[in-house]
C-alpha cells in the first residue's frame, strides 16, 4: 500500500468541510457523531427564505404610485427612467385608503400571487438606531444614525446583523437558529442554510451555519468525499483516515475540526440522492437566483421526506446580484426583475405542491434603495445612486397579502410623498429623494421571527435593538403558532 501521511489522510477529506462555518470547540454544540440521528417527521414545519438583492434595489420603480403618479413622472419622466403609467400592474392596497398604484411590469408572476393574497409590501424599511421621524431628526448631530450611511459592503452587513450601532458577527438568521435550536433536537443539518456562499446572516453565536452550491450541482455531490472507492486498497485508506481521525481529540483545535469534518461526512450520507421536483416548476428558469431557489426546494423536499432529517426549523439565504444600478437600470433592473418574479413564483408553487405553501415564507432585503432623482438621462445609460428606506416583498401563504405594510411617516402615510428636498410632509434626507425609513429592520425581521416562532421573551436576544422602535410586530404575517416541538 502506498505510504500516506496524516496530513495527506485528513486533506482527502477537506472538500468534506467546505461550506460549513469553522467554528471553535467553546462555541460548538456539536459532539462527535459516530452515529446518524433518526428524528420524526417534521411536525410543525416553517422555513424563512432571505432572498438579497444586492447592490440597491431601486424600490421607487418597484412600486409605483397610480394615484399621485405626477409627482413620480415629474422628476422621472425627462430623463426617461419612468415606468410608463400604462404599463404597471395595478394594485389597490386597502391599508391606502383607495390609492392605487403599480408593480414593475416585468413582476407579473408576483403579481398573480398578489391577487391570491400571497404576496405584500412592507414599505420604506431601513437601517436605524433610533426613530428619525423627520427630516429635521436626520439632521440633529444629537441623534443616532446607521455608521457608514449609503455604503454598499456596511449597508449590507447592517441589514444582516440588525445592527445599525455597532458592527457584530452575527446574523439575525443565525441569532433564531441559536435561541430556536430546540425545535430541531439531535439534528445533524444545521437550521441555517446559504445557497450564496458565506454571509454574516447565518452565523450564530452556537450555530454554524452550511452553504451549498447551487442546483447545477446535485445533492449528492455537495459533500462528495474524495480519494476513496470501493476497492480493498481504498477501504483500508479510510478506515486510517477514520482512525487517524479519533487521535489527538482532547486538543480543541484538533476536536473542532474532527467536530466539524464529521458533521460534512454525515450530512453527505443525508444528501445521498438528489430530490425530483415533480412537476418541476422551475423547467426553463436558467438565472443564478432560480437555481439557488430550485436547491432550497431540494433541500426542503429532502427535509420532508427523509427519515434522517425531519428538520422542524429551517432558514435560508439566497442572493441576487446586480441591483447597483448607476446607468443603464430600465433594462438591468427590468431583466432582474424578470428574473426575480419567476424564480419567487416557481418557488411558492412548488412549495404548494409539497404541501408547505403558508409554512415557506420568502422575503427580500437589499443593501438600501435608489435616489429618486435619476444619475444622468437617456434611457440607455440613465440610472440612479445610492439611498436609504426601500419598499420590500413578502412572499407565501402564510403572508395576509394583497397589502401595504409599515409605519405612519411625516406625511401621514405608510407609502413616502414622492417630493425632493425640504418641504413639509416629507422625509427626503437632502434634495434627491433618499427616504428616511420609517420602518427598521428590526420591526420587519421580528415580525418573520415571531411567525417563525421565536418568543417574545427571546426577541430581544435576536434583536437587541428591537425595543426602540414600535409596534415590533407589522402584521403581514398570521399569528405564530402555539409552540415548537421539543421546545419546552
């Protein structure tokens, strides 16, 4: 037999790690597993979908005001970054009292799931430390306001973290999964899951999340463990590798990297078939956030079905790129958006067909929205810069959608007045159109946690900040249900 090092031995098995989090021994709540769990079937299944846009998402061309569409032509319509009125598609949200307005044209699947009551809007959200309910707030050096306004890579981060005060390395999604971990007792499969590569939303304090490719890859060979067969030579390689493995354990560095290759290798006995999506719903859908969405649908099916999962709790993260719209945004945003409202659909229709269609809910995030004031003009180049409160979308069945959700601004209203600079009524920060956000993350996110089943007592724990801002709850999702499984 060739002669093999225990360095090289362990190597073979690094491409079993990948994707899962290092965490240290002291933050692991993981013990080595020699054996795989067989928890029941799922008994109260719920799942949150982060969907990210990344770079900015210009939410004023998202939704569009019918009714006071003046307002928005007037500083849109000459440099030709208007949505033509025509062209929108209608909705009459009752929390606006009879005000109408329009969803991007190219949002016509989302639209279609806004008429079955499936979808909401959760108006000008944003980053905050405290309430700014005025523009003349903004502009008191006495208040708090989110460190690094406007930058794409903090915005980011903040809108993750929940935390607008101070940088942390945690995630609100990997926060639930720690204080939720109850509900998925002896689980091998971590609660949080990214098919978009390592992001902050998922780390927990104890938890260590797992990010997978997307479905271009099968199941099967996310955790794929190479060097080995099933020849004679190769089995007794493994059984050194496994052997070599136990040696050294009471040296935390040395337990929590057997800790954590021991997790990949059970998780790889999880995905050993890849799951058929029957009717595969996502059949000529060929963009990057389709193939993240169709892995979660995968992974979900595989959840449900497999004796060795039964997870109770999930929470994932995906990501659309290509939201940083400074030129060119009618055709790129149009594109995206086509892209988007596709993908959402094929998604909440296969989560109907598993059975799961009010226990799946999507939502999306977005580093912040766009000036209302185009950058430029000419609808070939014509885009917009970096803003602040940005409208967002709920998706599933569990959503009381057909509405506008947030919070009362300076105008009155949940919806922003479309008005550049200091004129009373509105809440643009300069003269350009960035929207102070009435709505924080905060009072967004815990509202999905809340229907997720986080307790009120264990808010505070996911979202310290939460108490600055009122009411926590916004109401576009039903009530939590009565408690978890295996939760006290």
């Amino acid at each position: 037999m060739t002669s093999i090092s225990r360095r090289d031995l362990l190597s073979l098995g690094g491409c079993a790690a990948l994707g899962l989090f290092a965490r240290s021994a002291a933050a692991s709540r993981l013990s080595a597993m020699a054996a795989l769990a067989e928890p029941l079937a799922p008994t109260d299944y719920r799942a949150l979908v982060a969907v990210f846009l990344a770079g900015g998402n210009d939410s004023n061309n998202m939704v569009v005001p019918v009714t006071g569409y003046a307002a928005y032509s007037a500083v849109r319509s000459a440099a030709g970054l208007a949505i033509p009125q025509a062209q929108l598609l209608g909705v009459t949200p009752p929390a606006m009292g009879g005000a109408t307005f329009g969803l991007h044209p190219e949002l016509s699947e989302l639209h279609a799931l806004w008429g079955q009551g499936k979808v909401a809007v959760v108006c000008n959200v944003g980053t905050l430390v405290e309430p700014l309910p005025t523009r003349a707030d903004y502009r008191n050096a006495a208040k708090k306001k989110p460190y690094q306004l406007f930058s794409h890579s903090d915005q980011q981060g903040i809108w993750q973290t929940s935390r607008a005060d101070t940088r942390v390395q945690t995630g609100w999604g990997g926060r639930i999964a720690d204080v939720l971990a109850c509900a998925n007792p002896g689980a091998i499969l971590p609660m949080p899951i990214s098919v978009a590569g390592i992001n902050v939303f998922a780390q927990g304090v104890a938890t260590r999340p797992l990010a997978v490719p997307d479905s271009d890859t099968s199941l099967s060979n996310v955790f794929a463990l190479s060097g080995f067969s099933s020849s004679a030579e190769s089995i007794a390689r493994r059984a050194a590798f496994d052997a070599i493995r136990g040696q050294d354990v009471h040296l935390p560095l040395v337990r929590a990297s057997n800790e954590t290759l021991q997790q990949a290798v059970d998780i790889a006995a999880l995905f050993g078939t890849n799951p058929t999506l029957s009717p595969d719903r996502f059949s000529g859908l060929s963009t990057s956030i389709s193939r993240q969405l169709k892995q979660v649908a995968k992974i979900v099916k595989l959840n449900r079905d497999s004796a060795g999962l039964g997870l109770n709790r999930q929470v994932f993260f995906v990501q659309q790129g290509g939201y940083d719209t400074h030129q060119n945004q009618i055709s790129e945003q149009a594109a995206l958006f086509d892209g988007l409202s596709r993908a959402l659909s094929a998604f909440q229709l296969t989560m109907e067909d598993l059975g799961y269609g009010d226990r799946v809910t999507a939502f999306t995030l977005s580093d912040f929205s766009r000036t209302l004031q185009p950058a430029g003009s000419g609808s070939g180049s014509v885009g917009t810069d970096h803003a602040w409160g940005s409208h967002h979308l709920v998706v599933g069945g569990a959503v009381q959608g057909g509405n506008f959700y947030g919070v009362n601004g300076p105008n009155g209203s949940i919806f922003p007045s479309l008005v550049l600079g200091d004129v009373a009524g509105t809440s643009d920060t300069d003269s350009r159109g960035r929207w102070i956000p009435t709505v924080a993350v905060e009072q967004y996110a815990a509202t999905l946690a809340r229907w997720f089943g986080v307790s009120d007592a264990n808010l505070p724990a996911v979202f310290p900040n939460l108490h600055r801002f009122a009411p926590a709850d916004l109401g576009f999702l039903s009530p939590p249900g009565s408690g978890l499984p295996g939760c006290a």
